[in-house]
C-alpha cells in the first residue's frame, strides 16, 4: 500500500478530507520518530509498540571483495506486533491448524493387495 493509498483509505473509512487523513497521519508518525529519538516506547494496544534497539559496532565482509569492512553503532527501529494483532492474522491458518488434526485422525485406507 503506497502513502496515497493509505491516505485515500484512512479519510474514507474516517470520513475527513484526505488533507486532514494526511496530516493526522504525519502528526502521527513524526510523534512516534520524536518519542523514539528520546529512547521511549510508543504502543497501542491491540496493534503493537514502536521502540528502539542499540546495535554494537562489528566488522563486516565486503561480499564482492572479502575485504574486512567496518560498520559503525548505530540506532534501529524495531515494531513489535501484539498478541491481538497476531491473532487477526493468523486467524485462518489457527482454523485451518484445528480442522488439519481431525484429517489426520482418520484411519488411514487399506492398500489393495497385488495380484499375481
């Protein structure tokens, strides 16, 4: 879904223009780039929380080269989705997981035996 898109969608479904959608929507994710330059959590319940992992610096390799090559600490951003969210998306295959059991469970079919 392109920025477009999620502007077009989000005024439709709230019913506010789309230059409104737009500005909420900016508002929204420069207040969660701002709370995580401080090192804060951003969450909301039943989608997930936005935070902020450190990683060290190490050496890589070049891969068309092999030369050793240094890669310097950085500040990741990291979204962690919650269990209600996880639930909604894997709601047909937990279905599907529960339906699969009672399959197997049959008794399997005989093979018909050779004749010679």
């Amino acid at each position: 879904m392109t920025k477009a898109e999620l502007i077009d969608a989000v005024s439709a479904s709230a019913g506010v223009s789309k230059a409104d959608a737009e500005k909420t929507l900016g508002a929204f994710f420069d207040h969660v780039v701002a709370t995580a330059k401080k090192g804060d959590k951003v969450a909301w319940p039943g989608f997930g929380s936005f935070s902020t992992t450190k990683s060290a610096a190490r050496t890589g390799r070049n891969p068309q080269t092999g030369a050793a090559v240094k890669i310097a600490a950085s500040t990741r951003m990291k979204f962690t989705a919650s269990s209600t969210l996880k639930q909604n998306l894997n709601a047909k295959k937990a279905a599907a997981k529960k339906a699969a059991p009672a399959k197997k469970a049959a008794a399997p079919a005989k093979k018909a035996a050779k004749k010679y």
